[in-house]
C-alpha cells in the first residue's frame, strides 16, 4: 500500500511510520514504538491502567515535541511495560520551568531521539506517553482520543479547540 493510498480509520492500521514493523493491538493493550524501533512499550488501552489523555499547549510542550503542542496520555506504572530498549532510553529531567516546581523528566530513545514518556515528581506512579508513538493509528482517533486540552491560553493562534474537548486554562487541577 502506497502512503498516499486511502485509509480506512475505523479499524486498526499501521501505516508505515518509523523502522519497527512489530507493533500490535487488541481490545485491551497496544505497543508504543520509538521512531527507529529499539524502544517498545505496552499499555492497556482501557480499564484502570489507563488515567487520562489530553492536548498539551504549553511552552515546554512546544520546545520537547518541535512542534506546537503534545499529544499525551498517562498510564499508571504498574501496568506500563517495557518490551524492548528500556537500556537505550537516556532520561533528562529539570524543575526550572514547571509552574509547580515538580521535577519533570523526560525519557527519549538515545538513537533517534523519539520522547516515549515524561515523569513528574508530582504524580509518582505515572508516566505520561505520547499519543503518536501508538503504533495502531486507529487509536489515536478513538481509545486515545484526547478529553481535555489544557494551557490553551498558549495555543498558537492559527489552531481552534478540538471539538467537543474540555478547555483548561494552566494546568489540569482535579479539584476545579
Ligand atoms: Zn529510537
Ligand atoms: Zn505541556
């Protein structure tokens, strides 16, 4: 299948994106792969492993994606599973910059560079992923759908609020 083929996006597929051709999913768990291959995660993709997905627009995000805001979603460690590269992941993490004053740290495949997770000092147990390393793209239309978009009052000015997605200004509070 050529890459400018149509796709049918109610299913699952995995267009040809990256080196690794070993992704999968089913109804519960699906891999996440870095953009060379030599990281790969599992996570369930429903039930309690699974805390929340949301956009991210803030000035971090900008400068760690190279591009105007993250896709994330969190999943709770113990059901995070390192199925290859855990050894290859370099991790940098800094407080400088993060309203809270948690420590966030980032961990990146150290050969091609691809974010797999970040980690906050603030909410131990959890790591938050990145949406487009699921290698079943049909997830990023349904299970991993976004719920929330927050730090919106950075969002660039040529993109709207996705539709039918809670607005939060700042950082996502439960308690609001
Ligand atoms: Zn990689
Ligand atoms: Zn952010």
């Amino acid at each position: 299948m050529s890459a400018a083929a149509p796709v049918d996006k109610s299913k699952p597929y995995f267009p040809l994106a990256g080196s690794a051709r070993d992704g999968w999913s089913n109804d519960e768990e699906a891999t996440a792969t870095c953009f060379c291959g030599a990281v790969q995660l599992k996570f369930p993709t429903q039930g309690p492993g699974v805390v929340e997905t949301f956009v991210c627009h803030c000035a971090d995000c900008r400068k760690i994606t190279a591009s105007m805001f993250a896709s994330n979603f969190s999943i709770a460690d113990r059901h995070l599973t390192h199925v290859r590269g855990r050894e290859n992941l370099t991790a940098f993490g800094q407080s400088r910059t993060i309203g809270s004053g948690n420590t966030m740290t980032n961990h990146f495949c150290s050969t091609c560079g691809t974010l797999m997770y970040r980690v906050s000092s603030g909410f131990p147990g959890m790591s938050i992923l990145r949406i487009g390393t699921v290698d079943d793209f049909h997830l990023h239309e349904t299970k991993l759908k976004p719920q929330r978009e927050q730090f919106v009052e950075r969002r660039v000015e040529w993109l709207h609020p996705l539709d039918g997605v809670k607005q939060v200004e700042g950082t996502y509070n439960p308690e609001n």
